[in-house]
C-alpha cells in the first residue's frame, strides 16, 4: 500500500501539524559564526551554551509534546533533550541547521522516554493483574473539514502508530528515517503507517456519517 504523503484533498498532516515540519525555513547550512557558537557551547562557555539552548528549545519541546500527549512526560523529555543537545554539541558537524539536528536529538530522546514509560506501565499493570481488569486500550475532506481538531485523533491512535505518523507525515522524515530513530525496522514502520492511516480513515468516517445523521432526522 502507498504510504507516501496523503494527497492535501483530504490529509490533515497537509498543513504540517503543529508547526513541525523540518523545513522550517532554517533548513540550510550552518554558518560559520553558528558553528563556532556551537563549538563554544560544547567546551563550556556559558554564554555559548544559553544561546544555544535558546536556539533550539522551541523545536525541541514541540517535538517532545508531538510525540508524548502527556505534559509531564513531554516537558520531562524535552528538558532530557536539551542536555543531550549541549552533551552532543562537540560532535556537531554543521550538515544542515541546527535545529534539524537538535530535532532529530529530540525525536530519539522523546522515543526513548516513551519506551521507558510503556515499560513501566506494563510491569504496573503485571503487578496488578490479579486485582483489576485493564480495558485494551463518503472519503474524509480537507482537513478544515475535520469534525475535531488533527491531534485529538492522532492522540487516539495506539502510541507507535501515532509516532510513525507524525515523525514521517508532520516532522517529513522518511520511512528509513523514521526506522533508524525508532530502532525497528524499515517495514515495521510502512505497518504502522498503514494501521494508523486505516485508523484514522475510519475514525472520521465515522464521525461524518454521525454528523450527517444527526443533521438529517
């Protein structure tokens, strides 16, 4: 199945949500002044390393709170990736912006929480198993057309399908991409593409046809 970007008649990632796309505008090169703020930030000038967590802290807590629903845990990963930038500053070789390299420290940092968090939440559940019974968790039109806004629907969808979605549709990166940050493999990723698509296809199918019933008794 094609899982290249939804065709903008009916793809809500068409206006790049929440502002995430990696062109940003800033997609270029790194000057040669930036790189040297860079290398200043990694041997410890002070002055260096406020400028670049002011730099890159609006990217990186966006990619945080796309990736994570819960505040908490978005605002604990965006401040874990923010160390992982100044700690990676000395390896930074000025291929592209800044914030497309502090973006990408961002979506694997986020990852790796969410990961730690699934794992705490089964062995929470496991512990508890015995006491309590867990529940499992026409065509759409443009996206202004939504019944509800985007990431209402991406925060229903299973959490590695809803991260598939939005590194490869709103941040653009590609499926390899996209396999490389999540540790898994290429066709791992087209899967839950195409599960969390088919999810969302039928999702607002439904709500159109009970928005068109409900206007016609």
């Amino acid at each position: 199945m094609d899982i290249s970007p939804i065709p903008f008649a009916w793809n809500p990632f068409a206006a790049r949500a929440a502002g995430l796309a990696c062109t940003d505008g800033s997609a270029g090169a790194t000057t040669a002044a930036e790189a040297e703020q860079v290398h200043r930030a990694a041997a410890g000038v002070e002055e260096a390393r406020a400028w670049l967590v002011k730099r890159v802290v609006g990217p990186v807590r966006a990619v945080a709170r796309a990736l994570l629903g819960n505040q908490a845990d978005a605002d604990d990963a965006a401040q874990k990736a923010l160390i992982e930038v100044l700690l990676s500053a000395r390896s930074y070789r000025g291929d592209g912006s800044i914030e497309a390299w502090a973006r990408r420290i961002a979506v694997r940092t986020a990852l790796r929480h969410a990961r730690a968090e699934r794992r705490r939440s089964t062995a929470t559940a496991s512990a508890h198993e015995d006491d309590e019974l867990f529940d499992a968790h026409p065509e759409p039109p443009s996206a202004e057309a939504l019944p509800r806004p985007v990431m209402e629907y991406l925060e229903e969808l299973p959490v590695l399908q809803r991260n598939a979605l939005i590194l490869h549709h709103a941040l653009g990166y590609t499926v390899h991409e996209v396999a490389e940050l999540s540790d898994v493999s290429h066709e791992t990723v087209r899967g839950r593409l195409r599960l969390g698509i088919a999810a969302l296809r039928k999702r607002v199918r439904q709500e159109l046809l009970l928005g068109a019933m409900k206007g016609h008794p």
